[in-house]
C-alpha cells in the first residue's frame, strides 16, 4: 500500500509540472536529491562508525553488561509473564539495552530476535500475546540514554553541536516510555475483563 502510495505522489508531482510546463525542475529535483542522500550517507558513515566504534569500546569494558544487569530487575517486572530462565527474557533484555544506548541498527534484529522468543510462549499463533505487544510498545517509544543516529544524522547534516539534543532526547525518551507503559497496563487490563489472557 505505502508503495502504491509514493507512486501516486511521484506519478502526480510529473503530471503537474507537466501541465505547467516545468518538467525540466522534476529533473533537476531528482538528480540534486539523489546527490544529496550520496553525500548524506557518506558523512553520515564517519560520524556512525565513530559512534559504533565508542560504544564497542564501552560494549568490551562492560557498560553493556552493567546495563543489562540494571535494566534486568524492571524487565522482569515489566513482563511478569515470561519466564525468568527463558531466552526470551535475555533477548528482551538485550534489546532495550541497545536501545538505551542508541544502537537502532543492533535493536532490530534483536527485537526480531526476542519476538521469535515471545512467540514459543504464545498461545495463540494468530495473535501477539501482551508480552509482544508491550515489547513493541517499548521498542517504538525507544528510552535512550545517547541518541548515536540522531547525533550522528545531525553532525552529518552540518549542526554545530549536534550532541545538544541529548537532554531533550533523554526527557522526551523517559516521557514517552512512561505514558506507554501506563497505556500498556490499561490495554491489559480492559483485555483481562473481558475475558483475554
């Protein structure tokens, strides 16, 4: 649908510059964009590559690790029902321990990886079980301690301090996190009276 979407918007942008007489600016809008995205992409590859390199570092010293073991306990009482043992509850970890640090690259395929875990406990095979659901809540409100992509789209983009967003991020972030996981508990328990797991 979304692709049919964007071909509706592209076909109908030639059509009236067609119409108008102004063909040659869909060219030219087109070979300046594709210029742009090449030259973003490529300052946004040093600034990403610096960023991932620190939090390598910080990964091999343990920070990683110090945040999982932080991030454990509230998990656990965030997804009362997966097993404490259980591989969900490790990838589930780890997943917003990337995203606390701001890895997004990392969070999908954990995500993925902790979802495929959530599923084994599922009941229904037609329907995500809370647990999913609370786990895509979080993982789309992103709590994040440093914003790596957004510093290093801005430093990429030409900002003079594109670290300046960090505070902002970091109260926006917890805000957000917060309001989810009240709206989590109220979803569950509107499904729990009538009659859900």
């Amino acid at each position: 649908m979304i692709n049919f979407i964007w071909l509706l918007f592209i076909a109908g942008g030639i059509v009236y510059a067609g119409l108008h007489g102004r063909i040659d600016l869909v060219s030219r809008s087109a070979v300046n964009a594709a210029e742009t995205a090449v030259t973003l992409s490529f300052r946004l590859m040093g600034v990403m590559c610096l960023w991932l390199g620190i939090l390598k570092i910080a990964e091999q010293a343990g920070l990683v690790a110090a945040v999982s073991k932080i991030v454990g306990p509230v998990i656990r009482v965030i997804f009362p029902s997966v097993p404490r043992r259980h591989p969900a509850m490790g990838a589930i970890i780890m997943t917003i321990s990337a995203n606390m640090l701001g890895l997004g690259n990392a969070v999908t395929p954990l995500g993925i990886k902790a979802m495929n875990e959530l599923q084994k406990l599922n009941r229904d095979s037609e329907a995500a079980s809370p647990a999913m659901c609370t786990l895509l809540a979080l993982c789309t409100t992103g709590f994040t301690l440093v914003p790596a992509t957004i510093i290093a789209l801005r430093a990429a983009a030409g900002s003079i301090n594109p670290a300046e967003i960090i505070g902002a991020t970091l109260v926006v972030s917890l805000l957000a996190t917060i309001v989810v996981l009240i709206a989590d508990r109220i979803c569950r328990a509107i499904f729990a009276a009538r009659g859900g797991r």
